[in-house]
C-alpha cells in the first residue's frame, strides 16, 4: 500500500464520487482512479466503497479506514514537516489559527503577549473551520489554534478558555425581532437555517439544546459557514442559532436577539500538539489565563469562563 493510494481513498470520500475527485482534487482520469480504489480494497481485503448512479458513499469499513487514513498522511505530513524544519537554521516562527471571526476578538490580546515574548518571533495567521484547525494542528501546520475541542483528534490537548452563549439570528424585517429575547418554542415554528454544516461541535450542541427544551430543528437549509448561513437566513426569512462572538459578523440585514431561558453554550480552547516542543508556544501556553483575563476587560462580548 502506497501513501497516494490513501490520499486518493481520502479524495473520493470527500468529493462524494470518483469523477469530482478526478477532476478537482487529483487531475487524474476517472478510469485511472478506479483503478487505484480497486487496488486499494483488494489490499485491505474489505469493501470500502459503494458506487451508486448519483456517487459514492462509504461502507462501515471504509468510514473506519477513513479516519485511520487521514491520521497516516498527517502523521507522515508532520514527520516531513520536522525533519525538513530540524534541517534549516533554527527560526522563532508560531503559526496561529483562528476560527473565521475569532481572531477580532483574540488576535490583538495574543499578539501583544507574543510580543513581550518573543519580539523577533515571526507570527503567522490563518482563518478556518474548526474541523480544518484541529487537523492542521494535527499535521503540524499549526502551532496553536482557538477552536472547539474536536473529536477524533489523536495527539491533541484543548485548554479551555471561554464558554460562548448562543443567539439567534433572524432577518431585520422578522416579525420576531421586536422581541428581546426569543422563546425555543418561536424557533420550532420558523423555517430552521443551519449554521453548523462544517462544524460538528456546534451541531452537536443544538442538536442537545432542541432535545432539552423539546422542540425539533430540522433544517431547511444548511450554510457552508456562518456567513453564508446568515445570507440564506436574509433570503429565506429564516432563523439560524451562531456562537455569541459572530454578532461580530453580522449584516445590516440581519438581527440577533439573545435566546430566553438558559441559552445553549459552546465552548472556546486553545488547542495544540502534544508533539509540539516549541519553546513560544509553551510560553504561549502558559500565559492563558492572562490572555483570557485581558480579553474579558477590553471586548464587548462577554464571555463565561
């Protein structure tokens, strides 16, 4: 078994079919990939995938290969990583992760502890999804990451840094909005827009919040993220539920209003590899609570740690 023949595995379960991974993540032929699938489960000795006329959809064994598969490549992502950074003259560099909006929040506190630090440090940034931080944390692509605490995150430590209420969202014409605050049961009869398509983490949380106050959100339609979340709640009239920090996001077409009762929480960490020896960002580390400290005097939101 070679390592592209779980890179193109990881391909074909992701795009949902051979010719859209063919073509979009490999440049490969169709014919070619089916190819290398068929070598593949041959290999493994089990069925990992089924072909349908609309794709593919993985068996139980190839969700389990899945998982195996992707920890390998980071594994061996990370190993090429360090070996080539062991290999170049020794530079002070953090590379820092946010989820998309976070980093308004949390970015000028951390840079000003980094700077007291490590003045000559080069610090980098990114903005992206969660799932996507955990697993670049995962590869060593990322020194650290304010994120949710992911599962199926071999090799990671999340330390806790706030819990965030949630709020919903819903368009400034709504007829709710002349509330302060709107009811579970409200949400229950509005079309359900969800925000948490590439977060499992927040998902999951509805998922708890809707079963706790006994009311059912199936959702009409599902954004990619939080900002295309709130442009279909603009155009369907819909309601989402978002993390209390992306009020920060919001359009001028939208509104926000706390949830009455004891509202869902979802919970902020700074996340990290074990494996990560880095000097800064133990340092970094150690001066969390500090860094929370400074950014519950100086924002707006207010967060419960």
């Amino acid at each position: 078994m070679e390592l592209r023949h779980l890179r193109y595995f990881i391909a074909v379960a992701e795009e949902g079919g051979l010719l859209a991974a063919a073509q979009r993540r490999l440049h490969t032929s169709q014919p070619s990939l089916s190819r290398q699938i068929r070598d593949l489960e041959s290999e493994v000795g089990v069925k990992l995938l089924e072909r349908g006329a609309r794709g593919v959809a993985l068996t139980a064994a190839g969700k389990i290969f899945l998982d195996h598969a992707r920890l390998a490549l980071s594994q061996v992502e990370a190993a090429t990583d360090g070996a080539r950074r062991a290999a170049q003259p020794e530079k002070l560099v953090l590379a820092i992760g946010f989820l998309a909006g976070q980093e308004v929040v949390w970015l000028p506190h951390a840079l000003r502890i980094l700077r007291e630090e490590a003045p000559e440090a080069e610090i980098t940034l990114c903005s992206q999804s969660s799932p996507e931080l955990a697993l670049a944390l995962m590869r060593g692509k990322l020194d650290v990451a304010f994120l949710r605490a992911e599962a199926q995150t071999e090799g990671l430590s999340f330390k806790f840094l706030a819990r965030e209420p949630l709020i919903a969202v819903l368009p400034a014409d709504h007829r709710l909005t002349s509330r302060k605050k709107i009811r579970p049961q409200d949400l229950a009869s509005e079309i359900y827009v969800s925000s948490a398509r590439t977060s499992p983490v927040l998902k999951s949380v509805i998922q708890d919040y809707a079963a706790k106050v006994g009311i059912t959100l199936k959702a009409e339609y599902e954004g990619e993220n939080l900002p295309s979340a709130m442009s279909l709640v603009t155009s369907t009239g819909g309601v989402t539920l978002i993390p209390l920090y992306a009020q920060n996001m919001l359009t001028p077409n939208v509104v926000a209003r706390a949830l009455d009762g004891v509202p869902p929480t979802i919970d902020l960490a700074l996340g990290y590899n074990n494996a990560n020896s880095s000097p800064l960002l133990l340092r970094f580390l150690s001066r969390a609570d500090e860094l929370v400290a400074s950014v519950q005097n100086h924002s707006i939101i207010r967060y419960v740690v």
